[in-house]
C-alpha cells in the first residue's frame, strides 16, 4: 500500500520536528502531565491525553479479538505511525499490522505508515475533533488503508477504508457507520462490539 501523494517534507526538518516533539512528550510526562505530541504539514501539535478505563478496555477487547482471528496480525497499543518522506507523525490507540512488517522493521522506529493495516482511534471526551478531522484527513494521506473511529460518547463505531483522491485530495472513499452491539468489519477481521462500555453520561 503506497501513500497517496503530498508534497514530500525536507528529512531534516521532519527528522529536527520529530526529535522536538518527543522531548515535549518527555518532559510533560516528567511533570505528570499526559501529552501526544505529533507533526503534520511541519507543524508540532500538542494534545492533551485523559484515558478512561472504558478506554482502556475497549482497546484491550480489539486487541483480544484481532489476535484470536489471526496469528499474524501484530497488535501494538499507544504506537506512533510515521511517514518521514511525507512529514507525518502520529501516535494511534492501536495498530495492527503483519507479523512479517513487524519484524522487519526496526523496534526503536514508530510504525511506517504504508506498513500498517488498521488504526483505531478511541475517542476521549476532551478532543473528539483530534479523531474526527484531524487524523480522519492524515491517515489516508499517510497511506494507512483502514481507520476506524471507536466513539463511547454516543456508542457508535465508524469504519474508514479504501484511500483515494477525492476533489483532487487523498481521502477515504468507503465509510460505514454502526453502533455499539454490531458486528463490525474492520480491514480483514470482524469484531463482536457488545462488550464494549460507553462513557458514563455526566451527571
């Protein structure tokens, strides 16, 4: 799976950006502060993290799922994806990718982008626009051919597959939508979400 086209970025600036936004990441967490810290177009943004246990569990029940289907599948929580040439660099709820990608790449790099086949993104409470608009216009560009937006907000769950150039920019061409309790197609396996928790209304 290529990338579909965008202007490629100069490697040292992005390789320069990527070093900054780690040590951001780095001194947050000295100060217990949890941040993502990501590059897109030669810009740092910086995104508060605030993960719940529903969170956690939804991710853990992915995790389970993809696994049991498929012993070759590679799951990774929390994974930064990358495409250098591309300047993109954003860290995903959970990656899956093949065993034989993983192995081949070097473990202290984030995922290439082209390499992986599914991201998911759990949606947090502070900056669902994070999910929705943002990573929803990066990941196809970055070349990544399936996006599924996981919502416990509202309880619903919305595939994006298929990357194209639409209007002349890459996006998603297929895009499904179900609601927690569904069986769910998500790139090659099929997830049972009835055991997936919604976030608590406030009172």
């Amino acid at each position: 799976m290529s990338a579909q086209p965008v202007e490629p970025t100069p490697q040292a600036t992005y390789y320069q950006l990527r070093d900054l936004a780690d040590d951001f990441a780095a001194a947050a967490d000295r100060r217990g502060e949890r941040v993502r810290a990501e590059i897109t177009d030669n810009r740092i943004d910086i995104v508060m993290m605030s993960p719940t246990k529903r969170h956690g569990r939804i991710v853990s029940l992915l995790t389970r799922q993809i696994e049991n289907q498929d012993e070759r599948a590679a799951t990774m929580a929390e994974t930064k994806i990358e495409h250098p040439e591309l300047g993109f660099y954003r860290t995903a709820d959970l990656v899956v990718m093949s065993q034989a990608a993983y192995e081949a790449s070097d473990d202290d790099a984030p995922a290439f982008a082209p390499d992986v086949d599914l991201a998911v993104e759990v949606v947090s409470k502070s900056n669902p626009e994070n999910d929705y608009i943002k990573k929803l216009r990066d990941y196809p560009r970055m070349g990544v051919p399936c996006y599924t937006i996981v919502d416990p907000r509202d309880g619903t769950i919305s595939v994006h597959s298929s990357p194209g150039t639409i209007g002349g920019l890459p996006q998603y061409r297929d895009h499904k939508r179900y609601v927690f309790g569904d069986k769910v197609r998500m790139g090659q396996w099929l997830i049972d979400t009835a055991e997936f928790p919604r976030h608590q209304p406030h009172a």
